[in-house]
C-alpha cells in the first residue's frame, strides 16, 4: 500500500496550488500533511486544504509530484553577460537574435539585480536562494555541498538533474542525475572537463562543447520524467577568447563608446580612483590579445603577457594616453562581443532542438548571468561595485505559462531564481530559501506585496582590482552605497543621474540640505530594515572570518584523456 498527500494551497495574491507527495506509510504522510499545513499557514495563506488518499501500487504506479506532466526546465546560464550587451535590452554595441527571440516569446525583466556581483557567490546564491552571509559563500572559497540546494529538492520530487558547464564552486556537484563541469574557471579552447568518473577534455571551444553537451542531455535523459538542466557558459568571461565562426565579427566595426568612458571619478573619491578595473590602465597584454616576442617561453612569455602596456605600436604607429584608451577599447569590446555571439548561438541551438523534438511546449527556458559587467562604463571592465552596470543582470523567460512579449519592471533578485524553479516545477520552497517565486511575474501579475528595494553587498577588500567592500540599497529612484572600512557614503539620485556621476553626499553643503539628508537618513533606515530582514548582522565583514578553500579546488579527479561529447555525456553519470 502506498499513500499520496494531496494539498491544495490558496493564495491570497496568486493562483491556487495543488501539491501531491507520496509516503511509504500512513503515519507518515499524516505527519508530512501537518508540517506543511503549518508552513503554509506560516505564510500568510488564506486556507489550506488537504487529503489523505490511500492507494494500491500495482493498481495505480506512484509517481512524485514532478511526473511527467510537469514542466521541463531549462536554465541557461552566461558568465559575465551585461545586460546592455542584448539587443533586447536596447544594446548599442550588438545584435543577439536568438535571445531576442526568447525575450519576444516570454518576459524580459527591466529590474533584475546581483545581490554580490561576483561570480562564485553569485552561483552559491542561485543554488541556495540565500545571500552571501547565509550560504556560506561570501568570496572565491568552497561551497558546502552538504547544504540544501534548488538541484537536491527538484531531484527528489521526480526530476532528472543535470549540470553542465561551469560551476566554479570548489566541491563535487551534488543533487545531479549527471554533471560534467570545468574546473575552477575552465579554458576556451579543448577545455577540461570534470565528471564523476574522473578528469576528461573535449576538443572544440568551450562555448560550442557546452552547448553540444547540453544538447546529449536532452537526447539521453530518461523519457518518463521532466527534466531540470542548469547549462553554464564560460563566456564571455575574460579573456576572451572567441570561437573561430565568430572571431573577426567586430574586427571592422567602429564600437560605440559610452558616455562615461572617460569618467574621473570627481565626486566618488573613497573607491573608484584606486580601483584596478580601468580599461585606459589595467587591461593586459593578454587581454589585447598581442603577440610576445618568439623567443619568449614559459614563465618569460607569461610575465610579458602579464603587463599592462603604457603605449602599444599598432600599424607602425606609436599609441599612447588617450588615443591607446580608445584602441584599447575597441579591442577588448571586440573580443567580448565575439564571445557573446558564441553565447546566443548557442541559445539559438537549443531553442531550436526543442521546437525540433516537440519538447518547446512544455519547456521553460531561463536565461541569465551570474553578475553584470562594465562595457567601459565609468571607465571600467570586469564587475565588483555597486553601479548600475554591474548590479543589473539579464533576466529572460519563455515557456508555459508565461505571458509572451511582456517586461515585468518589478525589482527581482538573483534570491529568487532557486524558488522560481521550484514553484515552478509545483514543489515546495524552503523556508530557508530568502528570495521569492517570480512566477506570478511570469504569468503577467503585478502582486501588491512585491519588494520595492534591493540589498547588496561585496566582501573583498581590496581583494581582486583593489576594489573596495561595500554594501547598499537600490530603490527605484535612489541607490545608498556604503564603503564600510572607509567610513564612506555615496547616494545618488537615479532618476536625474543614472550613470551615477554625481555623489550628493560629496559636497558638505549639498549633504545638509533638507530633501538630501532626509532621503540620506531614509535610505539608511531601509539598509538596516534589509539586513535584519535578511538576517546579515556583518558575519563576514572581517576578513578573518571568511571560510576557508577555494573555489578553483583542489579537484583530485584521475585522467581519462580526450572525450567525444557522447562519451562525455555517459560519464557524467557514472559513479
């Protein structure tokens, strides 16, 4: 004899939901009823109705509530990505078709936020629904893979797992069906790939392997279950490296500048000039893509590629200052478009395989980034700091149930991916998990009770680019950052300055003026609010209490030389 829980949750806000377990005993299943009546309660839930129904096995097969008519979910997701390098965001400098189709046939987010823009806390927080201080992931150190995670939960309530791609968190994937992931930041070219069979590469760029292997997933998962695939690119992560297709696209196109290429930092004195993140004086060697001179190897070829150039001969002309500014961002755009492109192809490719294998109409698609990126904003590549370009991420969605062509504006944050895919998949969402289900969203709703602010905080200092800890709140028309081990705050009024080039809190006289020291003292309330709401009382903030290993292993997997992408895949699940 086999039971099934049936419970049926009505909302206040949002549709109704029904939720079927199975027990292996009657006691059991009366006890599994009772939690979760009281969690739904908990939440505020008008009423909560629930069955017990027995049924015999052999008469009628148990499946869990994830069979297999529930929805596949596919999650795409990019390293590095700026949202102003989609042309469905309005980018100025690219065109992405294939994730313009996506945004066409879904909902594209306007307000979607990194809570810590960087990539391994960024990844934690996608795994967990917690921020930085709760998951345990702050900085580049390992994450616990004995912690409960969104992959463990869809797993257990039916779903074939898989992760593929890169992970970058230090430890073995856990709650996969299969995985096959790069190790620490992985390479571009016939990139290393690890499984639980051991250590493999595969020749090809690492763009177009990740795609490929994402593609033998779907071709060899298990038919009678839906399916959850987190498929993770390396690109367009420096440095770089475009796959060949793609390589000379940009080569003869003039990339526009943004405005605030040349900014000088006037009003942001406490972070920005020490910051080691500048296009005009820290890209490398490596990253303009020049050639060492032959006779250079080995740890000589490196340590030239490791500087970064005061002047540079580009056809037998001598660049220096500001016209070696203007090539240097032309070369590097050049390269991290390339690799975009590499990305949407690859979106492309799936969307494709699913039209093709009748697997589109019940498939949602998800795409994302682990953090945003500088586009030589404020003079600036990489990511860390708190503005607008690094804080914001693409968010797009198809599938169904989601209503095509709309542009949710509501502040989402990278909290409420891992809830998402589990309201999603119709199972539960942990209390532990901090972020909120955008499924509403999805469905066009617009919930009265939706956050109006988002929390943010970066740990490192001075750490990678000499960039400096901080935290903050962004509202909709304002942002608070605060530089904790400087005792120093800028605020900015966002919707008179959204390039963020005017601290009001930089001129004393500006400071004391009523509306700003209101808004001033308003916004500081809110951060307290935030971090108690969030349950961040400063945990990590020094950096003696960071945990310990690191994100890029060790890994101790055993060699088993070059892989086709079949072999691969039939690896991944291999024990």
């Amino acid at each position: 004899m086999s039971y099934l829980f049936l419970a049926r949750e009505v909302r206040r806000s949002e549709l109704d939901r029904d939720f079927v377990y199975d027990c292996d005993d009657k006691d059991s299943c009366e006890s599994f009823a009772r939690l979760t009546d009281s969690r739904l309660r908990a939440k505020n839930m008008t009423r909560i109705h629930t069955t017990l129904l027995c049924i015999l096995s052999l008469a009628f097969p148990l499946t869990s509530v994830a069979d297999a008519a529930a929805p596949n979910i596919l999650f795409i997701f990019s390293d590095d990505h700026a949202e102003h390098a989609i042309s469905a965001y309005g980018s100025k400098v690219n065109q992405t078709p294939h994730l313009d189709r996506l945004a066409k046939e879904g909902a594209r987010f306007t307000n979607s936020f990194v809570t810590n823009s960087i990539c391994t806390p960024s990844r934690a927080t996608l795994l967990t629904g917690q921020y930085s201080h709760l998951n345990g992931v702050p900085v580049f150190n390992r994450f616990d893979s004995s912690r409960d995670t969104v992959a463990k939960h869809l797993q257990a309530g039916g779903y074939h797992t898989g992760m593929i791609g890169k992970w970058h968190l230090g430890s073995d994937p856990v709650g996969f069906d299969r995985w096959c992931v790069l190790p620490g930041q992985g390479v571009y070219s016939n990139p290393v790939f690890l499984t639980p069979a051991g250590k493999l590469t595969i020749e090809g760029h690492c763009t177009d392997v990740t795609t490929d292997l994402g593609i033998e997933f779907l071709n060899t998962r298990p038919k009678d279950k839906p399916f959850f695939l987190m498929l993770h690119q390396k690109a367009p992560h420096r440095n770089w490296e475009p796959d060949v297709r793609n390589k000379a696209r940009f080569k003869d196109q003039v990339i526009p500048e943004p405005d605030t290429l040349w900014d000088d930092y006037a009003t942001r004195p406490a972070a920005l000039p020490e910051n080691e993140q500048t296009v005009a004086h820290d890209l490398t060697r490596r990253d303009l893509k020049l050639e060492p001179p032959a006779e250079l190897n080995g740890a000589a070829r490196n340590q030239w590629l490791g500087v970064k150039p005061t002047e540079v001969t580009v056809d037998g002309k001598v660049l220096t200052g500001k016209e070696l500014t203007k090539w240097k961002y032309q070369r590097y755009m050049q390269d991290y478009l390339a690799c975009v492109q590499g990305v949407d192809d690859g979106v492309g490719r799936v969307l494709d395989y699913l039209d093709e294998h009748d697997l589109a109409k019940n498939t949602i698609v998800i795409y994302s980034a682990d953090n945003g990126w500088y586009l030589g904003d404020l003079g600036m590549y990489d990511k860390r700091f708190m503005y607008e370009p690094g804080l914001r991420v693409p968010l797009i969605a198809k599938g169904p149930g989601i209503k095509a062509n709309s542009t949710p504006s509501e502040f989402v944050a990278n909290i409420d991916l891992a809830p998402t895919f589990l309201d999603l998949a119709g199972l539960p969402i942990p209390d532990s998990m901090q972020g909120r289900s955008l499924a509403p969203l999805l469905r066009g709703e617009s919930p009265d009770d939706w956050r109006e602010s988002v929390y943010y905080r970066y740990y490192h200092d001075p750490g990678h680019h000499n960039t400096r800890a901080h935290y903050g709140v962004r509202t909709k028309t304002h942002k608070l950052i605060y530089y904790w081990t400087k005792d120093a705050y800028e605020m900015f009024d966002l919707a008179s300055d959204p390039a963020e080039q005017h601290n009001l809190l930089f001129s004393e006289s500006e400071a004391n003026k009523p509306e700003v020291a209101a808004k001033f003292a308003e916004l500081k309330t809110e951060i307290v609010r935030l971090q108690t709401q969030f349950k961040d009382d400063g945990q990590y903030a020094d950096a003696s209490t960071w945990p310990k290993g690191s994100a890029d292993g060790p890994f101790d997997q055993k060699p088993l030389g070059v892989k086709s992408v079949a072999e691969a895949n039939e690896l991944s699940g291999q024990r």
